[in-house]
C-alpha cells in the first residue's frame, strides 16, 4: 500500500506553485516579529534587510534552536531544506513563534542541475524567482570584494615602488565568478605585453567556494569583518614571508563592497511565516551553513530558530556544531535528521533507476547510514528526531519499519509531508521537535579541542565520525602541516573537504563503509575564515554544467512571468 499525496499537486512544479500564493507585503511579515517597518530596508514589497542592531543576546540565550541535517544523500539529495521551511510552518501552527534561517542558493547550481533551491512543493520561500536568482545581490558583492584582492594582488606584483615582492607561484587566491563554468579552472592571466600585468598560472572558483563567502558567514559585525578580511592568506614573498590581505590595506575596500551583504534578508514561507535567508558556502568543501549574523537574527526575533546545515551529518551538521557553534558560543537543543525511503533503498544497494521502487530488504539494508548519523550527533550531547520526508513511492510497510527501527535506539521518527501539505503535514514533527526541547536533555558539547594537534583533530572527526580506521597523509599534505606551523595557525578549527556521497572519501562506498582509511591530499589555509581545510580527493570548487543545463527549460515572458525555474 502507498501513502497518499494528500493534495493533488504531483503535475505541478514548485515555481507552479509559489505562483498562486498572493505574498504579504514584507512589512507585514516584519510586524510578527515586532519589528518596526521604519527599521526594514526595502528590497521591493516582499523583500528587505535586517540591522545588525536588532541582534538581542539576551534574547538569543533564552531562544530554542534547532538544526536539521540529513543521512548520506543521493544524488538530488534527501530534502533539508523542504522539511526545514515544512517544520517551521508547523511549529507556527501549533502556537509556537518560530522562524526559519536558511542559506542563499548559488546561481551555478539553479542553472547547472538544481534549477531551483528555495524549498519544494509547499514548503517553500517566496519570492522564489528572486531568492533563486539574483536576490539582494550579496553574491554580487562577494564576488566583488573577492576579485578585488586579486586584482590588488595582481596590481602589487606589478608595482614597481610598493611590490611586497610576492612570488606568482604561491598566491593561493583565486578569482570567482558565481556561474559553473568549468573553462575558467586553470587559466593564465596577464597576457598581451607589460601593460597587462606580469603572466602567471591562475583561476576561477564558484562564488560560493570563495573565502570571502565563508568570512561573511562567521562574521560577527562589520569589525569583525574587516579584521577577517585582513587575515586572509595571501601566499609567501620571494623571501618566504607569509602575505596577508592586510599586507596589501585590501581588507577595509573589501568590507564597504560589503557592507549591505553583511545583513540578513527577510522574506516569508508560503504560510506567509518569516524567514531569514542569508549566506551560501557549500558543504563539501566550506562550512555548509548560514551566516552566524542570520543565525543570531532569528534567535533574536523568535522562540523557535530553525536552521540547516548542507549534506549530511558528517559534513554540514558535524561543521556547524565544532565551528559555527564554537565562533558563536551556539548550542543547539535538537537535531532533527532527514531521511528518505529512496535514500535508505540507495544505501541498501539499489541502483539509481529503481530508487522508487518499493524494496523492504533494502530499506533494512540501508538503515545502517542512518543509524551511523544518529550515533553520531548523540557525541555532541544533541536529542535527535528524524523527520522521514515522504514521497510518493513510499510504502506504508517501509515507513513502518524505519519508525519501529528509530524507536528501537530511543529516537522519535515522524512523516513529514512538508512538501505535499505545508504546515498541516508536519505538525506531528513539529511537535515531537518541542516535547525534545521541552525534556531539556540535550547537553550540548563540540567533538573536539580546537587546540589539540592538528591531526589529532583530523583523526577524531575521522574515526569518530566517519567510521575511518585512520588517516594517511601524502608528501604535499606533510609540507601543508608544516606551513600551518610556521605560520601558527595550528589551533583552528577543522573543515574537511570531502565527498558528500560517502562516509569515507570514496563516493562508491555506500552506506556504512568499515575497514578504510582516509587520505589527506593536501590543505588549504583559510586564516580569514577561521579553519584549516584538509583537502580528501579531488575536490570541485569550479563546477562544471550537465549536459542538458537546467538553464535550457528556462524562459521569461513579455509581462515578466518565468518559467521553468524548478
């Protein structure tokens, strides 16, 4: 037997639907937060940005957060973001005033395989065109204050009266363009004669893989900006000295290219409930979570904050919890882990064109990925629920067993179904996420020291989290340890730099891999964000476009109606 869709929506898209919803104005949202209309600053009718000075850490310490974070996904992932926009629609409709704080899309993915990444059926945020396309323009800005430190670098090493004498051959920093466009990886700029710069070996990264991006992300305030800004690694001089942004008076430019990008958006859910949306670093290689401001914003506005973090557990909650949470004294009350019947069927061994057909020996097979995620948020002292997003090819018999499997280890499993009935659809989670809360269990605690050994800290996320026998280290990642030492930069935090599609740091090793070791490549410095990057595999930080782009069923009309974003 199949669980029904409840609303008869299968034929429409999610653009479709965000359509026929009739938005209120954004000071209407404002005012179910008691914010003062005068204190918005206007993006339109149904957009705006937040002051910094409406963060409350008073308010803050006595708010309720709550993280959601999902197993090991496939490859159109498991739906964090519909059930995180879905729970905070029920927590509202059970009296509760909660708000949901999300993360910006990128323009690479909407138009690469996304299409679209503002939630789904009906939970969503609105305005979805604009969320999904160019929004306030904090990406503009990023990507702008970015390769404004290229173009100084460039310019420094150009110089002939203020060169800091830095060797082209160290510069770490790369330009960005927030686009998949796998052309501009490895580039050599400064071509065509000595006006146009001194040639060398250079690059692109996606926006969202931008430094800068993960430096707004941790921010606390525009001090705090500038102070990151300036701490960014530059690469070394001919005679060895590090090289900073601060070396090249880049940081305080930078901040005003920021200074609107900095402050949280507002905008609202289908149920016209507010949202926060603000920031946007990927998981797999950044930290995969909101801004530390957006975060803070929510939790000063509202009893309820919920939140989410990219990936899986082992990537973007296992970052939020020791490194956002660690910058922004955060501790989250519950963690609530997605999971979906095709995910479990995928881990189970079935391949990708069966992943809707029903298969009860595979879910059994595949729940050990999930027991795995559980396990490991219990380490950080969090209550777990696990909201199982419904789709139309699950069955009840399915279902049934993951509930009964969860309840076997102390853990509440609940349908959702955010995306077929909004709000209606999770009020059962809604309220399994407050009796959570309200049993004030959760103690929260980081896995770690930021200042034990930088490969102790390695290997405790590794075994501890994703099951690894151990860390290996090739010869670059060795001098990479060694150039962390020089430049005393051992006590960060870390953020691995690994597939999402696994446990381990190969992606073909589904579900809950044993007996492997994972390998460190190399490292990246991220001096100005706050953490050392250990790179696993061969990582993408410039995508490239599928085949048949998501961009080629796009279209605009005379009167400005879209189609095709979803």
């Amino acid at each position: 037997m199949y669980i029904r869709l409840t609303k008869n929506i299968t034929s429409m898209t999610d653009l479709d639907i965000a359509q026929k919803v009739t938005m209120q104005h954004i000071n209407d949202i404002a005012e179910k937060l008691a914010i003062d209309p005068n204190d918005l600053e206007h993006y339109g009718k149904y957009k705006a940005k937040l002051p910094l000075r409406l963060i409350n850490e008073n308010h803050i310490a006595k708010s309720n957060l709550i993280l959601v974070t999902a197993l090991t996904p496939t490859p159109a992932g498991e739906g964090k973001t519909t059930v995180s926009i879905g729970l905070n629609e029920g927590l509202n409709k059970i009296g509760k005033k909660s708000i949901v704080v999300l993360r910006e899309p990128s323009l690479g993915p909407v138009f690469g395989i996304k299409g679209g990444a503002a939630g789904g059926g009906y939970s969503q945020v609105v305005p979805m065109e604009d969320i999904n396309l160019h929004f306030t323009g904090d990406f503009a800005a990023i990507e702008k204050a970015n390769n404004l430190l290229s173009a100084l670098i460039d310019n420094n090493i150009q110089s002939k009266t203020r060169s800091l004498s830095i060797d082209p051959r160290t510069i770490t920093w790369k330009r960005v363009i927030d686009m998949n466009d796998r052309a501009l990886r490895d580039i050599t700029i400064g071509l065509g004669g000595t006006a146009n710069g001194i040639p060398r070996q250079d690059g692109f990264n996606i926006t969202a893989a931008s430094e800068v991006m993960a430096i707004i992300c941790m921010a606390k305030d525009i001090d705090d900006l500038k102070k990151k800004l300036g701490n960014i690694f530059v690469g070394y001089s001919f005679d060895r000295k590090p090289v900073y942004a601060r070396d090249l008076n880049a940081q305080n430019a930078m901040a005003l290219l920021l200074k609107d990008a900095i402050k949280p958006n507002l905008v609202q859910t289908l149920e016209h409930n507010p949202a926060i949306i603000h920031g946007g670093p990927f998981a797999n290689i950044a930290q995969g979570t909101n801004t530390i401001i957006a975060t803070k914003m929510g939790m000063s506005l509202a009893e309820y904050t919920v939140t989410e973090a990219g990936f899986g557990a082992d990537l973007g909650a296992e970052k939020f919890l020791d490194i956002k949470c660690g910058y922004a004294e955060l501790k989250p009350k519950v963690v609530v882990i997605v999971a979906t019947i095709r995910a479990l069927r995928h881990h189970g061994g079935s391949p990708q064109e069966e992943y809707n057909k029903p298969s009860l020996p595979r879910v059994k097979a595949g729940f050990s990925n999930l027991e795995k995620h559980l396990e490991n948020m219990a380490k950080f002292g969090l209550q777990r629920v696990v909201a199982i997003n419904n789709f139309y090819s699950d069955t009840e018999e399915e279902i049934n067993w993951v509930i009964k499997q969860c309840a076997s280890l102390g853990v509440k499993a609940v349908l959702s179904t955010g995306w077929a009935d909004g709000g209606n659809g999770t009020t059962d989670l809604a309220m399994a996420v407050v009796q959570e809360v309200e049993s004030d269990k959760s103690n929260f605690s980081p896995l770690y020291n930021w200042h034990l050994p930088v490969k102790e800290k390695i290997a405790t996320i590794a075994m501890e989290i994703y099951g690894a026998d151990g860390v290996d280290y090739t010869a670059d990642a060795e001098i990479g340890l060694r150039n962390i030492a020089k430049l005393g930069l051992e006590y960060l935090p870390i953020c691995m730099a690994k597939t999402q599609k696994s446990f381990s740091d190969n992606e073909k090793l589904i579900g809950t891999p044993k007996g492997f070791r994972i390998t460190v490549r190399e490292f990246e410095i991220a001096a100005g964000a706050g953490f050392l990057i250990p790179i696993l595999g061969t990582m993408m930080r410039m995508p490239g476009l599928p085949t048949i782009p998501a961009s080629e069923g796009m279209d605009i009309d005379n009167e400005g109606l879209i189609s095709g974003l979803s």
